[in-house]
C-alpha cells in the first residue's frame, strides 16, 4: 500500500490548519435617522431605518436609550432593499429632570450569510421645564481623538478622558485590549456618574455599563478589557456615553474615539513561512517513512 499520497493530503491540510480563515463579509448599506419630536406632555422618538443596500437585511430591531430607560422595539421583520421602516417611541417627560440629554438608537440586523451588525446614532437635545429644545451638537457631543491618544471631555462637575490603545493582532482567535477612563468628580458633592460603551461590529466589553460612586474631588481610573476578534480591520468608532444627575438636573456627554488595528504584513508572512516550513518537515518525513517501509518490503521479498 502506497502511504505517500496519503501523508500529503494531511501535509495539505495542516497548512490550511495554519493559515487564518478569512471570511468575507457581505455588502450593505443601512442608515438610521432618529429625531426627538416635542408634545405637549410626551417626549416623542422617532426612528427611521433605510435599507440602502441591494440585498434584504433580516430581524432587524431598533433599541433606544435615554437616561436610564431602555425601549426595544419588537422586531421590525426583514426590510429588502430600497425600502424603510419606522419605530416611534414615547418617554415620559415628567420622569426628566431638566438638563442636557443624549437620545443612543441602536439598530441591530443580519446579513443574509447570518453575520449580526448593530449602527448608533445619537441625537443631542436640552430639557428644560417646558418642554425639549434641540441642543446644538458642539454642546454635547465631543470631537474624535485618535487611537492611542488621550481624549477628555469637562461637564460641570465631572472630567473624563479616555485611553485605548490599538489592537495588535494575534494569529488565532480574539486580541485582548485594555481600554482606560481617567475621571476626576470636580465638584464638593458626591456623583454618580454612568458609563456605557457602544462598540463596533466584532468587539466586546466585559462591562458595557459602570456605575460608580465618587467622593468629592475623588480621582479614578477606571480600566475595561475589550475583545476584538478576526473580523476587525482598520479603525472602528468606540463612543463612551457619560450621564450624571444631581438634585435637581441631567447632564450628558459623549465622548467618541477610534479604536486602530495594526495589520502587520511581517506577521502574516511570517505565519506563511511557518506553514511552508511545517509541509517541508511533513513531506520529508513522509518520504522517509516510505522509503524505509518500501526497503522493508523488498528485504523480505528477497528472503
């Protein structure tokens, strides 16, 4: 029996064994457009999704967060191409305190090869006694510091900034980050400030949303370990939503920054000359292997 075919089929499978799978992701092109409509006596959200893509987008579902309430809406089905679909909302002005405000829409749907996406968007906006007005954005939202470098957003009484360094990728599997908030409470009263991550497609937090207590004048740093797997390329926006209340206000920030991977062409040549080197060894010893067991077989046919 002839072994050296067989010993070059798992010499060509261990070399797809070692080279990373690469599954490519299908095309779409979804927007979301949220507004805050003020009512006498309602708060009223308003979100449109719009399938702008060419192939249909399944178990598409909208979220929306303002303050520490959470509506999700009953799946919205599958939206084909070129069509939209709406989501209205309706929150409870007498339960919002007066203050700034940051209406987070998340849109959550699939590819039709399964792979899940989820969009934000965040519409800023002030509360005051009467009913909401729209807040310009520079008030509220906060410009984009680059990966790596510090950024810092001052409320009233509360100074963030934040670290992340880029995502240095591994052979196999997910790459573990340490993404940092540096905090400072600035006032002389006790704060409860809240942190929730929105993150991007293929990255994970082991703590999306933090509560905390902070003594007056405390200083902290917070750290959370972030986890982006294979799927992860180029720079992708991380948004980190800081909200506080005090007796008799609300006041929200959104500080946005980008989370950079380095794609390291050494690394990925480097795991090629791995495998090819691997398929030599194997492929030697196969040879080995054969000629010693055809030398064997005419050994005793010779007897």
């Amino acid at each position: 029996m002839n072994l050296l075919p067989n010993l070059v089929k798992i010499s060509f499978l261990l070399l797809l064994l070692l080279v990373p799978e690469v599954v490519p992701a299908g095309i779409f092109s979804m927007k979301l457009d949220t507004r805050v409509a003020p009512a006498p006596g309602r708060l009223v959200a308003v979100s449109t999704v719009a399938n702008n893509g060419e192939e249909t987008v399944y178990n598409v579902s909208v979220t929306s967060s303002l303050a520490s309430d959470t509506r999700r809406s009953d799946s919205l089905g599958d939206i084909p191409a070129g069509k939209r679909r709406k989501q209205r909302v309706e929150f409870n002005p007498e339960s919002i305190k007066p203050g700034r405000y940051i209406l987070v829409t998340r849109l959550d749907f699939h590819e039709q090869n399964g792979l899940p996406h989820r969009i934000y968007s965040f519409h800023p906006f002030r509360v005051d006694r009467k009913e909401p007005e729209k807040q310009e954005s520079q008030g509220t939202l906060e410009t984009k510091p680059k990966s790596g470098i510090s950024g810092a957003t001052e409320t009233p009484g509360l100074s963030v900034s934040v670290e992340i360094p880029p995502v240095r990728r591994k052979a196999f599997g997910s790459t573990d980050i340490k993404m940092s908030l540096l905090l400072k409470n600035t006032q002389n009263a006790p704060l409860q400030p809240v942190f929730s991550l929105q993150l991007p497609d293929g990255v994970t937090a082991d703590r999306e949303e933090i509560l905390l207590d902070m003594s007056p004048g405390e200083e902290r740093r917070e750290e959370m370990r972030l986890k982006a797997d294979q799927s992860v390329r180029g720079g992708h926006p991380v948004s980190v939503l800081v909200r506080y209340e005090t007796e008799n206000e609300h006041d929200s920030r959104l500080l946005r920054t980008t989370l950079a991977v380095d794609e390291n062409p050494i690394f990925l040549s480097g795991i090629v000359i791995a495998a090819i080197i691997m398929l030599i060894a194997v492929s030697v010893a196969a040879i080995f292997a054969f000629r010693r067991r055809s030398a064997g077989a005419t050994g005793k046919s010779g007897t």
